[in-house]
C-alpha cells in the first residue's frame, strides 16, 4: 500500500520535476523564469490571437445569419418583392465576310498590280536616293518638295528612262540601253 500511495504522489507532483531527474526540474525553472520574464508579451500575443479569433468567429455568426424581414409601417402602401433585372443580351460577334474565290484570270490581273505598284514603289525609293545624291546641300525638307512634285509628275529614273528637267541625271532615249 505504501509503494502505490508513493507511485500516486509522483503522479500529483506533474511532469515538472517527477521521474525527469534534474533535466526535468531544470528545465521547470527555464519554464518559470521565461514565463516571469516575459510574461507581458505572452499576455500581448494571447490578447492578439483572442481578438483575431473574436473577428473570424463574428464573421462567420453574421455571415450566416438570415437578411431581417422589413416590417411596413401601416401609412406606407405594400412593396412589391424586388425582381430580378433582365438579362442583357449580348450583341453577336461581327462576322467578316468570306473572300470570294477569285477566278485564274482575276488572281492574275491581282498578281500584276501588286507586282507592278510594288515595282514602282521601288522605283520612288531609288528615285529618292538619286534626289538625295544629286542635291547634297538641301535639307531633308527641300529634298522630300523634290521628291514628290517629281513623282506627282509620274515621273521616274527607272520607270521613264530618266527626267530631263533635273540637272545632274543620266539621260537615255526609251528602247536604248547602256552596256
């Protein structure tokens, strides 16, 4: 009977400082000391955790909680219950109209303007560069009132064999090429 009032005494000290020897009573005392140390930031961080825990808690109690009935007053006439607002329609995507098939003939017309607007735009280009080697000493303005009142013409080096009415410029007859 004496080893069982012994085994129960043990069991009432606590895990502090029974049956740890004296790593368990130290670390009881570190327990102690930090608690006593620190013991108002411990208070601070469980107020903290209490009052976030508080918010979630309400948070949930008022999010499940049903809307209140709003009672009418007898002056005021009956409401209707609130309806629903129609659904917008959406207006249909903008559908491009298919290309038509071309035939042979029209997709080979097509094929010669583009060669040929792409051949004379070429031609401008080069034609604006001879402008630019032929007249160093104008600025890029002058160069550009050259450039298109020579071409509003229809005229070009390459394509009319040459404009006589610029100075500086090779000129050739049509038909006649140089080796």
């Amino acid at each position: 009977m004496a080893k069982r009032r012994k085994s129960s005494s043990a069991a009432a000290l606590g895990a502090g400082g029974a049956g740890c020897g004296p790593a368990g009573f130290i670390f009881l005392l570190l327990v102690i000391w930090f608690i006593s140390t620190y013991w108002v930031a411990i208070l601070a961080t469980l107020c903290v955790i209490t009052v976030i825990v508080g918010l979630i808690v309400a948070s949930v109690i008022v999010g499940r909680t049903p809307t209140p009935e709003v009672s009418q007053e007898s002056q005021e006439p009956p409401r209707l219950p609130a309806q629903a607002p129609k659904p917008v329609r959406r207006a249909k995507p903008v559908r491009t109209p298919k290309p038509k098939t071309l035939s042979a003939d029209e997709l080979a017309a097509q094929m010669r303007a583009f060669k040929q607007t792409s051949h004379l735009r070429a031609m401008q280009e080069w034609d604006y560069e001879w402008i630019l080697l032929a007249y160093p000493n104008k600025s890029s303005g002058e160069i550009s009132e050259i450039a298109n009142a020579h071409f509003a013409h229809g005229r070009s080096i390459g394509v009319n064999c040459g404009d006589p009415t610029l100075p500086g410029f090779n000129v050739r007859e049509p038909g006649k090429h140089d080796p």
